[in-house]
C-alpha cells in the first residue's frame, strides 16, 4: 500500500497552500472583526481563484470544473480549511455537485455559471422541525397542472444571501413502508427571484463569522415542472448520490485547522519560556503535543482511507461516518488544547486559535450530527445480526 502523493497532488496542495496564505490569510481578521463578506473583495479573490485553477475543482471535467478525484479533493479541501471559512468557501467555491444530476438544459443554465464564477447555488433541507430527521420536513410541493407550488419554511441555509438559486428539497407525497408511512421527497431549482420565494436574515453563529446562514420563506411559490431535479419523489436518491462525500469535504477541512493549530503549538512550546525553560520540557505540555499529533494522524488516515476508498466504489456509509466522526471530534480536541498550551494568549485574536476553537464547534453538528455518525456505525456493525 502506498501513502506517498504523485507529484500532481503535492503540486495541488503546495499551489492551493500558497494560495490560502498569500491571498486568504491577510483578510481573516478584518471578516472575523465585521461578520461580513465584502463583496469586491469577494469578486477580487475569485478572479484569483479561477486564474489560479482553484475553482469549482471539485466538478467534473466534462462539466468545466477540474475534476480532482476524491482523494486529491481531500488533499486540497484541507488546505483550504487552514482559512476562515467564508474566505474559501465563496472566493474559492466548490458548487454542489448534486448540480450534476441535472438534464442538459438545468446544467446550462445553474452549473456552467457557477462553475464560470458567475453564479452562487444553496442547498435548503433544514426545517425549524426538522434537522437530524429529514423526512420530518413540513414543507411541500404540490403539483397544479405544468407547474409545482411550494410553500413552508427553511432554516440555517448557508450563503443564500448571495446565492442565485437554491435547490430546495420539499415533501411531495408519502409511502408506506414497513416502519410505517413516509414522505417522499423532490429537489426543485428555485431561482432568487421566483414570486413568493424570499430570503430573510439567519442568526448569529458563534462558529464560521462571515459565513451567512438565512431563513427561506415559500409562500405559494410557483415554479415550472422543469424546475424538478432528479425524478418526482427522488430527492434523497439524488442527494445520496451526489452528495455522499461531502462529510468527508467537513473532516478535511478540520484536518487543515487542526494542523494550522498544532503549528502553532508546536512553535509556541519550543519559544515560550517559564522557570528558566522552554514550556516545551515540562510534560504537561510535551505529552499534549505528543497526543494532538498521535490524534491528527488517526484523523489524516481515516480521511484519506475513505477518500480512496470512495474512488475505487467501495467506500460505506460506515466509513465515511467514522472519518467524519474522527476529525470533527479531533479538531474540537486539538483547538482546545492549544488554547490551554498558549494559556491566556491562546484567547485573543492576535492569534487564530480562538477562532478555531470557536469553528470547531459547529463540526461536529452539521453534515451529520456525531450522534448520528455513531447511529450509522452502530447499524452497520450490527445489521448483520438482525439487530
């Protein structure tokens, strides 16, 4: 088995790196100061971005994009996780894959202009009422001749502020199955202007400033039959396949902070000193070290396991929820620590520490709740018992 990356990935990770420091790293503390994005700024590094062959890496050649397999996408998401979120989620944008899924017709007119830059896409699942439980979702799309009409409410949807359209997921129908009846579930595109479509003001996130959530609203929203992604009643077909790795994309991103985090750690405990030495020699400090970089390791591995794994076809849900699980659980613990080995120093924000602590939270709840990822490997292990 080999761990060694082809030249072609360390050009990957060394040209997005440099990317992230020279470009990203100088903005951080002004969008942590205000919350807010600047959107010249925005349009200025994304120029940048695509120049530099960063952008929409993530899609497929045929589509525009780069076509990174899993793995090197891996590589390079947790580069671009070094950064504050905002920063390289909408300067360095990867669109929804699930964008994809759609027929000629939808892919020219909402994937080419996001993969060209010239479009933004959301995804709106989440519900007041329903999170952890999808199919719990109160909203709904009911069919009235050639045309669909939505209504209900989203909630915690990341950058709609900016986005040009949204793939909504909305309650078409039910089933019956043996766990009882079920909802059915249809993706639509709506774009940002549709008559009774709006987007209002999220809440204020302690974790990723600058990274928006809002609140859609649907009030008999109408919209053309052509508008349905994937097939009527397949929404979640159409997510799982499109959609599977992107608990792997959260774990490379926290493999890129905790890194960012033990660097300075490392660097911190061999220059600082107290009673006459580096705080590096007291135990206290060395031992933590020593398991930040056993756990960023087991972390690292995990990720990349299920990343090739994924390419080769034979990847599980188990495996990528216990790599999710792994490095979301290992930044919170690699951030905390830091803090405590820069003592009070580590809670200003002359450092990026505190943000990565404060990042580090929210991990371990989107993409997949850790009781969930739990839920999900605890099935797997004992299905095969009939339990």
């Amino acid at each position: 088995m080999n761990f060694g990356l082809t030249q072609e990935q360390e050009m990957i990770v060394e040209t997005t790196r440099a990317f992230v420091e020279n470009e990203l790293y100088p903005h951080e503390a002004e969008v942590e100061r205000s919350g807010h994005l600047d959107m010249d700024l925005v349009r200025e590094l994304q120029r940048k971005a695509i120049a530099a062959g960063l952008y929409a890496a993530n899609i497929p050649e045929e589509f525009g994009g780069a076509g990174l397999d899993t793995l090197t996408w891996l590589l390079y998401e947790k580069e671009l996780g070094r950064a504050n979120y905002a920063l390289h989620w909408t300067c360095v944008a990867r669109p929804s894959n699930i964008l994809c899924a759609g027929t000629p017709e939808q892919r020219a007119k909402y994937l080419e202009p996001c993969v060209a830059g010239e479009k933004w896409d959301c995804l709106a699942m989440t519900e007041p009422g329903a999170g952890s439980d999808l199919r719990g979702m109160k909203a709904t799309a009911k069919q009235d001749g050639s045309n669909w009409v939505l209504n209900g409410t989203k909630h915690f949807i990341s950058h709609a502020d900016i986005a040009d359209f949204t793939i909504a997921f909305m309650a078409t129908g039910e089933e019956d199955t043996p766990r009882g009846r079920k909802k059915l579930i249809t993706a639509f595109f709506v774009d940002k202007d549709t008559p009774g479509y709006a987007v209002r003001d999220g809440y204020r996130n302690v974790s990723h400033r600058g990274y928006t959530n809002a609140v859609l609203e649907f009030d008999n929203c109408r919209i053309p039959a052509e508008n349905v992604l994937g097939e009527v009643h397949k929404g979640f077909e159409v997510a799982n396949t499109w959609l599977g790795a992107t608990r792997l994309q959260v774990g490379a991103t926290c493999l890129g902070r905790a890194d960012r985090a033990f660097r300075h750690s490392v660097e911190w405990a061999a220059t600082r000193e107290q009673f006459g030495q580096p705080i590096g020699k007291f135990q206290g400090v060395s031992f933590k070290l020593a398991d930040m970089a056993m756990e960023m390791k087991a972390a690292e591995l995990m990720i990349m396991e299920a990343g090739w794994k994924f390419d080769q076809g034979t990847v599980t849900d188990a495996d990528m929820a216990m790599a999710k699980l792994k490095a979301t659980e290992m930044l919170a613990m690699v951030a905390d620590e830091a803090i405590q080995i820069h003592g009070g120093m580590g809670l200003m924000d002359e450092l990026p520490l505190e943000r990565i602590w404060r990042d580090a939270r929210i991990e371990r709840i989107w993409e997949g709740t850790s009781e969930i990822q739990r839920h999900i490997i605890s099935r797997a292990l004992l299905r095969p018992f009939g339990a």
